[in-house]
C-alpha cells in the first residue's frame, strides 16, 4: 500500500483558485506541502511562429495580445528592439507618451492585484474597493488610446495618438484621486492587523533564494533585492524621471503587498514628472517596411517584473525571430519553493502574490488541424475514463479511495 | 561607453580566440559568437568572474546546417552580454547551464521541445511548452516546420499511443 503520510494532489490546470490554467502537483504531509512540481504550456499558442510569419506591423498587434493586462509592456519591448535594429530616432514626445501609458498600466495591474491578493485571503471588500478605483485609470486608458487593454498605442517609429492639454488635465486630477486612495490602501496593507497577519510568513523566499533562483519585478524586490530594469537599463524617458526603487526584507507575501503599493505611489509621481516635463513636437517617424538585418535584445520593467523580448531580422518585411521571455516565467519555479513547506490553505495567495500571467509565460500552439475533420465527441463516461487513467500514469491514482467509498469507478 | 570596452577588451584577453567576435551595438548591448567547444569555459568565466549573473533568457535560433543558442546574460549595473554558439541541426548537443543558474531549466526544455536541442544534464522532468501528446520529431520553431506536419493530429490520440 503506498505511503498514507504522503499523499499527491493534483492542482490544476482547471482549478477555481487558479485564474488561468496551470497545473501544480503538490506532495501532502497532512496539511504541509512537502514538495510541489509544476506543469505549464497550457496556455501555449504559437505566437513566436506565427511572429516569422508576419510583417513587424502585424506583429505589432500580436505581441501586444500576448497578455491581456501588461499588453503595453510587450508591444513596447518589442517595439524598442525593432527601432533599434533599424536605427530609428523617435522623437521625444513620442517617447515620453509610450512611458506614460506604461505607467498608467502598472497603477491598473498592480491595483488590479491588490483586488485579487485580497479576493484570495476572503478580504472581498479590498476587492471591491480597489476594482472601483481601478477604473478611475481604466477610463482614463480607454479615454486616451480608445481601449482598456490591449492600447494599441505604440507603432514602430513612435506612438498612434498625441494626447491634448485637458487630456493632460484629466491625468493629473486622476492621479491626485488615485493617491488619495493610495494613502488609503496603504493604510490597510501596513495597519489591518488580519490582513497582516493573514499575509505574514506566508510564501517565505529569503534574499539569497530570489537571487539564486533569478525571481523578478515586485516578487524578487519584497526579498530585498534592489533590481529595476527602468533604473538600471534605462529605455523610454526613465532617465529623465526621477523615482525610487522600491524594495522591502520581509521575503513574504507581506512584503510583496507592501512593494506593489508603494510603487504605486512612485508611479503617479512619474506620470505628474512626464505631463510636467512633455515636450512639443510630432509623434511619429517614417518607418522603413522593410527592416536591415541585425538583432536587438528589449528589456522593459514589466508590472510583474523584467519583460525580455529579442528580435533578429533579416532585411525583409518579416522577422526572422521573435522571443518573448515574460516575467512570470521567471517567477513561477520560484512559487514551487515558496509553497514548500507551506500550508496548503496558503496555496491560492502563494501563487497569487507572484501576479502569475500565464498567458504571458506560454505565448506560443492550439494544435489546430490543418485538414478539417470531424470534431470527436467524447461521452461523459469517456472523458471521465480518460481523465482516470491521465492521472494514473502520473502516479495520481485514486481506484483505492473510490473503492472504499463505493464510487464505482476502477 | 567605456564600460563595454573595458569588459570586451577583458574577454578578448582571456580567450583569444574570441578576437573580433565581440561586438558592442550600443550602450549596455555585447554579442559575442562563441566556438560551441569553447562555451563551458567562456560561460564560466563570464558568469562567475565578470559578474553577468543574471540569466534573462535563452533564445534558440534555426540558422539552416546549424542550430543556434544564444545566453542573454546580464550584469547587475545593466549591460547585456549575449553568447551565441551554433551546433550542427543534425546532432544538436548542448550542455546544461541549470547548475549556474536553476531557473534555465525551462527555458532549456522549452527549446528542447520547439527546436529539438538536446541538452545534456538537464534532470528528467515535466515537457514545456508543447502537451504531452506531442508528436516525437515535430520541432515548431524549425523554419521547415509548417502546421500542416500534425495533419496526423497531435492530442488525445497519440498520448494514448505513448502510453
């Protein structure tokens, strides 16, 4: 009989803790997670081939569908690699807009996670209240690009739309509500003693483990690692902005409360320096169709951390490769050793607290048929039968338990 | 500026045989072409004496007879120093880089599954990012690899056939 100490369960990839699909498979001891393995790709759906298919154009919209939260992030990572392979000088103002969408995205995102963090630890109110104030940005994204996500912004030699003066006033005013609000969560993330408590300890990733392990963004900041793309490889206006890294020693989910508001108040301190120093002037430069040879590697400071994008081309209108390494690739080997040890119930807000996007992480193949053929109908005793013995082959069986309680399957 | 050619001068010195493969394409941006024999050592050196400890990605490339695999590596202060080293398509071996850094292990099945690498020291464990039903020898990111290769389907019925 096997080991009743340990038991195996499987986590995902349709679980309802779980927003997007991805498999963990945690070894029990009682409560205690004693070891966690992890399964991703389901969320695999071509992109980086269906890029070398493309022109840079094309590719443009695509890579910025890679994610639905930080779509500016990707759209201008790659943007940025494709300008520098052809040698583009874009103009400043346009520079400056892309970097102000960028921030206006890290105040929805990491709002956005605030919501979900509380959601996750049965603190619904925070959800509500942060989701509220969310869309003070929102609107405010939708009123300047025409979208709530997926902007569409940026285009190669600089960005779609300019922005007007009373635009310019409607951020501003944004912005000081944003704070207020700000203040307010802060407030509750440092002196609600449950919400405290609830997150201390939890998720442990000591400083010498999130270097070790190459964690990034917010995740690897709250364990006091000092690293933000935006300060130390500078692109867009980052250098003509000034702002603080944020960073914190208490290595637990705490602590990566405590980081993502914070920066958010960095944030409305950027966008008040970019409306402030905005220079005149046009948004755009001609772009050849065509891009020269040559290769670049972007680097962006995503919400959830370092976002890598390397472009190579090869003097045609179509890239001859495209990579996208999200930040939540980084993160998530790191979730399996923060869940060790751990508590099971701490699962949900573990994962959680990385702000996990794994349709970022697996960007690329929905096996689509190339020939048309009869969709195969699976019969719910089928599905279930094939559900069974996927498990079993992967070491989850649970004939014993099903016979002991009379479920009738074998 | 002066940085980058501190560090190329540096790596130039150490291993002569890079003399001209390094190239600096601006500020904070190195690339250098490495003999795939002499990578273990280059590597080491760069990650452990020249301070790039941070791994941000690994990128495989399909370059026709050969196959490419290029390290994007990363100092603290922000300079990016890429190491690409070619092998031949047809026996694509390269050498584990998990025990520098454990966070490459799936960025090294991933072009294990997209471009079919073999990489040597990489501990058993789950694929990334194709599903386990796979076709053996469908390598996505190949550029002669087109969709209409899976008209055999991929999915349900070959797992079972795995099995």
């Amino acid at each position: 009989m096997a080991d009743r100490r340990r038991v195996n369960i499987p986590f995902g990839p349709q679980h309802p803790a779980l927003k997007e699909p991805e498999s963990f498979l945690l070894t029990l001891g009682g409560e205690k997670i004693l070891a966690a393995g992890v399964r991703l790709g389901y969320n695999h759906r071509g992109i980086e081939k269906a890029c070398e298919e493309r022109t840079y154009i094309q590719d443009l919209y695509l890579v910025e569908r890679v994610c639905g939260i930080c779509s500016h992030s990707h759209s201008t990572c790659f943007v940025q690699a494709v300008e520098e392979i052809a040698g583009l000088q874009i103009p400043k103002r346009a520079v400056y807009l892309r970097t102000l969408i960028a921030e206006l995205e890290r105040i929805h995102s990491h709002l956005l996670w605030l919501g979900v963090a509380g959601h996750e630890v049965g603190f619904d109110t925070l959800l509500m209240y942060t989701w509220r104030d969310r869309e003070v940005v929102m609107d405010l994204l939708a009123a300047l690009t025409g979208n709530r996500v997926n902007y569409g912004m940026n285009t190669i030699g600089g960005v779609r739309r300019d922005i007007t003066p009373e635009q310019a006033g409607q951020i501003l005013t944004a912005m000081d509500v944003l704070e207020e609000r700000t203040r307010y969560y802060i407030g509750v993330v440092t002196e609600e003693t449950t919400l405290i408590n609830r997150l201390s300890n939890v998720g442990k990733l000591s400083y010498d483990d999130a270097v070790h392990l190459g964690a990034v963004g917010p995740t690897a900041r709250a364990s006091g690692v000092d690293r933000d793309v935006r300060r130390d490889d500078p692109y867009a206006a980052y250098e003509d902005v000034s702002f603080k890294v944020i960073t914190d020693t208490h290595c637990d989910v705490y602590g990566r409360a405590v980081v993502r508001v914070l920066e958010l108040m960095e944030a409305y301190s950027i966008v008040r320096q970019l409306l402030k120093k905005l220079p005149d002037g046009p948004v755009t430069v001609k772009a050849p169709r065509k891009i020269p040879a040559g290769e670049a590697v972007g680097r962006y400071e995503a919400p959830r951390g370092e976002n890598v994008h390397y472009v190579k081309a090869n003097g045609t209108d179509k890239p001859e490769r495209v990579k996208v390494r999200a930040p939540t690739l980084a993160n998530v080997q790191v979730v399996a050793h923060m869940l060790k040890d751990g508590y099971l119930a701490d699962m949900p807000i573990v994962v959680a607290a990385i702000d996990p996007c794994f349709s970022c992480t697996d960007r690329l193949i929905a096996v689509a048929h190339a020939e048309p053929r009869p969709p195969e109908t699976l019969t719910w005793d089928e599905l279930r039968t094939y559900g069974i013995d996927w498990y079993r082959k992967r070491g989850v069986d649970f004939t014993h338990l099903n016979r002991t309680f009379g479920n009738g399957a074998t | 500026m002066a940085d980058e050619q501190t560090l190329q001068v540096q790596l130039v010195e150490k291993f002569p045989f890079l003399h001209e493969k390094v190239r600096i394409q601006r500020v904070r941006r190195m690339y250098a072409a490495v003999p795939a024999e002499n990578i273990a050592e280059v590597f080491d050196h760069v990650v452990k004496e020249m301070k790039f400890s941070i791994l941000c990605a690994i990128t495989g490339l399909d370059q026709g007879e050969t196959l490419g695999l290029q390290y994007h590596l990363a100092r603290v202060s922000g300079e990016i120093l890429t190491l690409l080293i070619s092998v031949p398509r047809q026996q694509p071996v390269v050498r584990s880089v998990t025990p520098y850094f454990p966070a490459a292990d799936v960025y090294e099945r991933e072009v294990v599954d997209l471009l079919g690498f073999q990489v040597q020291g990489l501990v058993p464990g789950n694929r990334y990012p194709l599903p386990d039903g796979w076709p053996a020898g469908q390598y996505p990111l190949r550029k002669d690899w087109k969709a209409d290769s899976l008209k055999q389907g991929g999915g349900k019925k070959n797992e079972v056939a795995d099995g």
